[in-house]
C-alpha cells in the first residue's frame, strides 16, 4: 500500500512529465538559461535472494526468522535534485527517499544527500557552506584517500552518496607551462550530536583540505584530515590519460594510529593500534569497438587478516550452537554488535581485484548495454560475479536487470555470505 501510495503520489505531482505530449513547440524561452534547474527519478526495485542457511552471516542475521529459502525486497526511490542561481550566489539541495518491504518488515529513511549554499566572488573562488558531497578520490570501486566522503559500495559505485555538514572553499589559478592549475580547496567538518555524528567522535571540529595540481597533464592530489573525530590521515592520488583511450590512476592513504578492534574464537575481544597504509591501482581502456575495461587493486591497511576473519566466523558458529541448544542469544548479540561498521564494512579485509568489462550496442541492438563485473578477494579466493543488462531505449526511462552469484569455501567472506546469489530488476524514470 505504501508502495502505491509513493507511485499515486508521483503520477500527481508530475503528470505533465510522464503523459507529456510527443509533439514539440519551439519557445525562444526555453533556449535562455534559467535561474533555476529542477531534476532527479522514481525507482521501483524488487529483489530476489537465495538464502544460504548454513552460511555464517545468515545465522548471524536471521537466527531469529523463518524467511525460507527464498527472500524478497520491494524497493521504491525518489530523487530530487534542485537548484537556483541569484547573481554570485547558487542554492543546490538533492533529497533522497528510499521505502523498502521486505522479510523483516517495512522501513523507510529519507535524507538530504546535499543542501548547500555556495557563493562565488570570482571565477577564481568560491565558498560552499551545507550539506556536500566533496568526492575526493580517483578510484572508480573504492576510494580510500577520500577522507571526507562516505564509502562507496563496489558493487554500485555510481550511486549518489550523502555529504556531510561543512564550510569548505575552492581556489583555482591557471598558468602557462608544464604546470597548468593548482587549486586549494580547504574543508571545516564539525561532529556534535546532531551534526554529522556518523563521521567519527563527536564534540570536534575537525580540519581537511586538498591540494590539486594539474602538471605534465597528470591530476595529483594531496589531501589530509586532522581534528579528532578520527586519527590524522594524509592521502595521494592521480590519473593520467595515457592516450586517449587509456588511462591510470591510483591512491594512497596513510592513517596515522588507526584502532582496530577484534574478536578471538572464545569471544574476547582485543584493540590493535598501528599506522595503516592503505592504496589502489587502477586503469580503465575503451576500444575501438566500444569496449570498457576497468580494472582495480585494492589493499586495505585498515581490513582483517585470515586468521582474524576465521576467528570471528568461529565465534559466530559457537555462540549459534549456543542458542540452537538453550534459547540465550547474548553470543549472537555481541557478535552483532561488533559486526556494526567493524567486521561489517563493506570488503573488511585486506586484498581485493576488481575487474568490469562492458560492451555498448553489441550486434547493433541500439540502446542495450551488457556488462560483468567481478570482485575477487585475494586473501582468501572467494568472489563475487555479477551480469548486469542495460536499456535505455525508452526517452528518460532505464531499465536495469543484474543479478549477482557470490562463490568461496567456508570461512571465506563471499562463502559465509547470507546469501548465495542476487537477483534484481530496477525501473528508472528521469524527469
């Protein structure tokens, strides 16, 4: 019901854009630029697993529920983005509201991904002050010298992501020579309560900023963060088109004193201090027949080692033992907890290879997009592959069916998934 509800509700507020007449009137207007843009899409998804029961992470997630072997999500989203332009100054905001109904019930969450006024005093600088995404980074699947932006997930990673609360600055200059444009883009991050409270620990003010440079027609980067919230970490990136089709890219972070915490198979648990490095390698090739590749190497300084991944999945299999026999699950509830943005990051451990491989209009089927990609964990072979079928043949409509089968041995991390594969088909319409 709420479901339909959110489509009536859209069919009403834009009917002009969805039963729009083909014919086109020409108005001089319509060539002037506006003040204001107004844009963004309705979704509907549905989602089909395949539960593996024996899975760790399964008994971990849903010792409590009787979902069956297959589960079903019904997905519904609604983006909107919109801005307005008064002389120097530019209001931009982009809301995102999400409704799910799946085996655990209904749930909703809508958020301002970005709300932020920037005003520009010269074509040389500008001062943002909101909620903003940065996107820092060069990675395509992950960017782990952005230290100021969410984590991408790998297996989407175009999706929008939502910004944090910030008063940054940009300042750019060009010059003639081998050094073409510096810019200097320095960010103020503030934690409390009820400000960004998701980015580390609160009652601080913490301190970032970038370095661009754009020499030998080579983008580098130099970032760091400082205040806090989290330990002081510097980073570096760049990329350069090596011809016109090819191009590299890579990344490196250094957090200083980062803490990780773990778990042994009894159940203790144990905090390691120590300097992580953590860095990416990448590239991306188009050819001549429309043809992308792209291609990653991640090494994680901040994930889990074997051992420690092993270590965790026993005490998981012990604590579910635990409350098969006697009803007391405070096992599973610790090992929940733990799980929470620890051993439950996305790709927590330390290796991983990501490859995709995308063909535009193959046999001339216009409009039609086929792709494969793969998420391999070096560490302990497992992975995931997942097809994924493209058409945008419709004007402003997208339709995207993917599906994705995860493959390892136990105590592996795609072994010890809850599921086995996944399988969704995704309604997309732009207005």
């Amino acid at each position: 019901m709420r479901l339909l509800i959110l489509f009536v509700f859209m069919i009403v507020l834009f009917p002009r854009l969805i039963f729009a007449e083909s014919e086109y009137i020409f108005d001089l207007d319509e060539i002037e630029k506006k003040p204001y843009s107004f844009g963004g899409y309705v979704e509907a998804r549905p989602v089909f697993l395949g539960f593996d029961k024996d899975a760790v992470l399964h008994k971990l997630k849903l010792y409590d529920q009787d979902e069956g072997d297959i589960g079903q999500e019904y997905n519904a989203a609604l983006q909107i983005d919109g801005s307005y332009e008064k002389g120097i100054a530019k209001l931009y905001t982009k809301i995102n509201a999400d409704i799910q109904q799946s085996y655990l019930g209904w749930s909703d969450k809508t958020s301002i991904f970005e709300g932020y006024l920037s005003v520009k005093p010269s074509s040389s600088f500008s001062i943002n002050v909101g909620k903003k995404t940065l996107k820092w980074g060069k990675g395509y699947a992950w960017t782990p010298a952005a230290f100021v932006d969410r984590t991408k997930n790998p297996d989407d990673p175009e999706l929008a992501l939502e910004g944090f609360i910030s008063l940054s600055a940009d300042y750019i200059k060009s010059f003639s020579g081998p050094l073409k444009t510096v810019s200097f883009t320095p960010a103020v991050i503030p934690v409390y309560d009820d400000i960004n409270d998701d980015f580390g620990e609160t009652d601080h003010v913490n301190f970032a900023g970038k370095l661009y440079l754009l020499l030998y027609d080579t983008d580098i980067d130099f970032m760091v963060l400082a205040g806090g919230s989290k330990t002081t970490r510097f980073g570096f990136d760049f990329s350069r088109n090596i011809t016109t089709n090819f191009e590299i890219h890579g990344e490196f972070a250094f957090i200083n004193n980062f803490e990780k915490k773990f778990i042994n198979s009894a159940g203790d648990t144990f905090i390691k201090e120590y300097d992580a490095n953590s860095y990416l390698f990448g590239i991306r090739y188009l050819t001549k027949l429309d043809t992308t590749f792209i291609v990653e190497y991640y090494h994680n300084g901040t994930g889990f080692n074997d051992g420690e991944i092993e270590d965790y999945f026993s005490f998981i299999n012990t604590a579910y033992a635990a409350y098969a026999s006697s009803g007391n699950d405070s096992g599973l509830r610790k090992a929940l907890n733990l799980t929470e943005g620890n051993y439950g990051r996305i790709n927590p451990m330390k290796d991983y290879l990501y490859a995709r491989v995308s063909q535009k209009e193959p046999f001339n089927i216009l409009y039609f997009t086929p792709s494969l990609t793969g998420i391999f964990n070096v560490n302990d072979k497992s992975f995931s592959l997942s097809p994924e079928f493209l058409y945008t043949g419709i004007t402003n409509l997208e339709l995207r069916l993917k599906t994705s089968f995860l493959i390892g041995e136990s105590d592996s991390e795609y072994g010890e998934k809850q599921n086995d594969y996944r399988a969704e088909f995704r309604v997309r319409y732009y207005f």
